[in-house]
C-alpha cells in the first residue's frame, strides 16, 4: 500500500493536538520531529547528538508527520485535517500550520521515524525500550521492548504516559486486566509485567493486533497470560476484568461506557484516557450516568486520564 505522508510545520505548544486530529483520521502512524526536545536530551545523556546532524539541532520549527492510506476515503481526510487544525487555532490561538504533502511507500518511512525513538524511563519503573536500541537494566526497572511499527503507543505520547503511571498503580498481582484501544500492545505488556493474571488486548485495527503480537514475542511473554485479538470496542472480551484501561479518545469512551460494567468485577477499576481536556467534563457525566465513582484525574500536556471504580453489577 502507498501513503500520503504529510507534514505540518508548527510550534512545540500545538505538538499534541495535531498528532491527536492525525491519530483521530486515521494515520498509519504520526512522526514528531522536535529539535528543541532532541537537544534537551542530547543534553541530559539521554540521547546521543551525534545521532542529529547540526542542521537539525538548530531548527527551531516543530514538524508533526502524518501517513494517511491512499484509498478511497484520503481526500475526505484531508478535508477533515485542514479543518480540524482550524478548530485548533481557534482552541489554543492562532499558530503556524505549514501543510506539504508526498507519497510515499510503505518500506520508505517505515523506519525512518526510528532515530527519534529511544530508550527511555516513563513511570516510576516502566522504561520503553526500542527493540533495535541498548539498554543496560537498572535494578527495579521494568523494562518493555518495542517496535511500534505502523501501530499507535511508544510510551512518549503524553494520554500513554498517564496510562503508564497509572497502571503502575492500580494493577496488583493476580488482576485480571482488559486493554481497549491496545495500538502496540505497551499496555498489555505492562500490565503482564506487573504480574496481572490475565491479560486481553482489544484494538479494530488489524495493524495494531499483528504489532501487539509481535511485540508480546519480542518481550517473551508469548507463553504468558496475554491474548491479542480484533475487537470493536470490548465485543470480543471473555474476561471478567478486575481492571480495564481503555487509552482511546472521548467520544468512543463515551460510547463504550455503557457496556463496560458488564466486563468489570463489582468495584474494579477503569482507566480513561486518551481525552482532550475540552472533553473532560463530558466523559465524567457519561461516567457518573453508570453509577462510576471518580477516584482520581491526572492532566498532562493538554490530556487527561480519568479513573473510577465500579460500583454497580451489570445493569
């Protein structure tokens, strides 16, 4: 398949929400270039500089890139794109947007984005580690391989960090664990990790379930206690969850709210994310309408992870 690879130029503040409306239309995947970031990390040891050409380092524009599928639907998302980057200007003021567009195949980006993808430390334990990177393991550090390939999740993205920090939380050994939305399969993975009894990992997109599978592999937990399969939403889940983490986006939280009690223990817990902060107050009345206690919300950068328990059995 080709894809249509378009760039839009911009600044660090509207970083999120354009890789978001990318994530939203449909992009194979999203490519953040960010100079600033990448001299801040040189700068910390975190990444070597000498991996950047000096030209890079002394951009100060930010380029946020898209690959959409050229199909049938590709001029629709364009459309789609051009004005929700309006609704943008109009949500954080007005910023730069410069749009260029070219095709490309599929083997020439595939794995170009990996220079900006590196190791690094997200919870308090959980460290991301690109499967074609060095990592020398620290004591405590739990530490997941990753090729995200064409699929959504490396850990940097700011809904998958609250998700991180947050199953570092809330999962306890023995949990029965439910991933709605699983992109790469970096929850699961965690989740497993952290020692869950089961883990089932839901996405629509079959890209996001063979990555997921093969990253299971490239982890060694393909005897463990992790099934990836395609499901809309939780049509698919046999478990009875103790937890369930569902990292997409607002409006298909909401539209999956009213089955979730169905697949939760009585007082399990459910993990929202993958929500604007201008959604914020809409998933929380949806959540209240069945009966969901809010136990906390965390906001970074814009987004915002919302958790509550069940108290109710099925409706």
């Amino acid at each position: 398949m080709n894809w249509l690879e378009v760039k839009v130029t911009t600044v660090q503040e509207a970083i999120e929400g354009i890789a978001n409306i990318f994530h939203e239309i449909g992009a194979g995947g999203v490519v953040i270039e960010d100079p600033q970031l990448i001299s801040i990390y040189a700068a910390k040891g975190t990444w070597d500089a000498h991996d950047f050409t000096k030209e890079l380092l002394d951009k100060m524009d930010v380029v946020v890139k898209g690959y959409l599928p050229v199909d049938e639907f590709i001029f629709s998302r364009l459309e789609e794109l051009k004005l929700e980057l309006e609704l943008l200007k109009v949500r954080i003021g007005e910023i730069p947007t410069i749009i260029e567009e070219q095709e490309v195949k599929e083997e020439d980006w595939a794995n170009s984005w990996k220079i900006y993808f590196k190791p690094e430390k997200i919870g308090e334990k959980t460290v991301i580690k690109p499967s074609w990177e060095n990592y020398k393991e620290k004591p405590g550090d739990l530490v997941i391989e990753l090729d995200p390939g064409m699929a959504f999740g490396t850990g940097n993205h700011a809904t998958t960090s609250l998700c991180i920090n947050l199953l570092e939380k809330y999962v306890k050994p023995e949990m029965n664990v439910i991933d709605v939305g699983c992109g790469s399969g970096i929850l699961s993975i965690l989740a497993a990790k952290l020692e869950a009894k089961n883990v089932e990992a839901l996405d629509f997109d079959n890209v996001a379930v063979r990555v997921a599978k093969e990253n299971v592999v490239i982890n060694n937990l393909q005897d463990s206690n992790i099934t990836v399969c395609q499901s809309d939403l939780l049509q698919k889940a046999t478990l009875k969850a103790d937890l369930i983490v569902a990292n997409i986006v607002a409006d298909i939280i909401i539209r999956m709210i009213p089955s979730v009690q169905n697949y939760l223990t009585e007082k399990g817990i459910l993990i929202c994310s993958g929500i604007i902060d201008e959604r914020k107050d809409d998933v929380i009345k949806a959540l209240e309408e069945y009966d969901f206690k809010t136990l906390e919300i965390k906001e970074k950068s814009g987004w915002v992870a919302i958790v509550v328990q069940s108290g109710l059995q099925e409706r």
